[in-house]
C-alpha cells in the first residue's frame, strides 16, 4: 500500500513537471516568434531620434538588447523606456555605454551638489537630506526622503548632468508615520524659533535637514560655527517624544 502511495506522489511531481515544462516552452515559443517584429520596431524608434543613432538593438526570446553608446546617462535610461514600451518586448537589458564628456570625480561632485542645492529649497526640503559620492563618474546618492519628490528630482537632475556615467540610487523613503510627522514639525519650530538659527530658515538653499525615522533625529547640512552646531543639537535634545538624536551637523570651512 505504500509502495502505490508513493508510486502516484512521484507519478503526479513528474506531471506537474512535465506540465510547467511544456507551459515555459510554449511561452518561450510565443516570445521567440515576435522577435522579428520587436527589433523591427525598436530599431525604428531609435532611428527616429537622433540622440540614439549610436545605439543598436537585439532581441532574442523577446528580450531586448540595448547596445551603443550616448551623450548623457538620462538617455540611457530613456532608451530602455522606448524599448519597454513596444509590443510584445517582455524585458530590456540595457548595456548602453554613456561616452559624453569626461569631468574629474571631484568636480563632477562640486557640480552636483550645487546643483542639488538649488534644486532642493522651500519648506519640504528642509525634511529630506542626500549625500553624494562620485568614482570614476559613478554617482551614488544615499539618504532619505520624506515624500520621494525630493529624490525624484534628485535623480533626475544627476542623471542630466554631463560626466555621469551611472547612478546607483541608495536613498530611503521615510516610513508614513503621524508620530514621526508631528516629531518633524515640532523639530523644526524649536531649531528655527532660536534666534542663533533662525538665519538658516532665512535662506531656503541652506536648511538644517531634519530627518526622523521612528522617533530617531538626525541633524545634517552645514553651519556657521561651532556653536551653531550646539546650539541645534541642543533644541532637537529637548525634543518631546524623540528617542535619541543624532547630531551630524557639519562646520563650514573657514
């Protein structure tokens, strides 16, 4: 009796095998047979635009191949939208080369981060905070968040600047919180009301960034002085309903 029980139990895995196996041949044949018509397509849509006539295009069991070269790392990611966006392409794998100008680390950085500066102002900006990074004109952006409209137009500002030649995005978004929104509000009435800081709300390119994560402040940007420093960390350490703060405040240069 046994020996029939797992006589049927191997009986149905081999099924249930030979099964999916013919269900992922006949998909596979499904996506092989608009092949042809992919390419087609794709090609077509590269060659109307002229920012891609270095850029070619394969496909195999409907999986697009994008190879080339372009000016910026923006039409990279742009061309593999084009392809996504074909009938019947079932994946992009996108192996462009971004061949523009090449811009020294630091400078490209020094770019960047001006860039974000200004990109960055107003009330919601003093609640997301970015770091950058730059290696042989790979960029990679860390931090956090609020909404993701600041990150958004982070990227998007990185990805359009000459020099870069890929981003590795490694930003967070802020976990949706209540108690963590009245902690941010709270946080910046208490920095911004004392008079010592109350200059870095005057000027919007220049908050102190706030950035709380499950009740735990933490201070980034640059400041004056030592004792502007203090001071900010002072005001968040009398925060009602923080958990702990983390006073990474940085002094500018004289």
């Amino acid at each position: 009796m046994k020996n029939k029980l797992n006589f049927r139990k191997l009986a149905g895995s081999l099924l249930a095998v030979g099964l999916l196996s013919a269900t992922l041949v006949a998909e596979t044949g499904a996506a092989t047979r608009y092949d042809s018509q992919v390419q087609t397509a794709v090609t077509q849509k590269l060659a109307s635009k002229s920012q891609y006539k270095n850029v070619s295009a394969t496909v195999e069991d409907g999986i697009v191949t994008l190879t080339g070269t372009v000016d910026l790392y923006q039409r990279k990611l742009d061309a593999a939208k084009l392809a996504k966006q074909i009938p019947n392409a079932q994946g992009v794998r996108n192996l462009i080369t971004v061949a523009g100008a090449n811009v020294p680390d630091e400078q490209l950085e020094q770019k960047l981060a001006t860039k974000l500066t200004y990109v960055r102002v107003g009330y919601d900006s003093t609640f997301d905070y970015f770091a950058l990074g730059v290696k042989d004109g790979v960029v990679t952006v860390a931090g956090q968040d609020r909404t993701g409209v600041g990150k958004d137009e982070a990227l998007a500002e990185i990805a359009n600047m000459p020099g870069v030649k890929d981003v590795i995005d490694q930003v967070s978004i802020a976990p949706l919180s209540n108690y963590d929104d009245g902690l941010r509000l709270r946080a910046a009435r208490a920095i911004y009301s004392d008079p010592v800081l109350a200059k870095y709300a005057i000027d919007p390119a220049r908050p102190i960034r706030i950035i709380v994560d499950n009740g735990h402040v933490t201070l980034y940007g640059v400041v004056n002085n030592a004792m502007d420093k203090q001071v900010a960390g002072l005001r968040a350490g009398q925060l009602f309903g923080a958990f702990s703060v983390n006073n990474q405040l940085e002094v500018a240069k004289s």
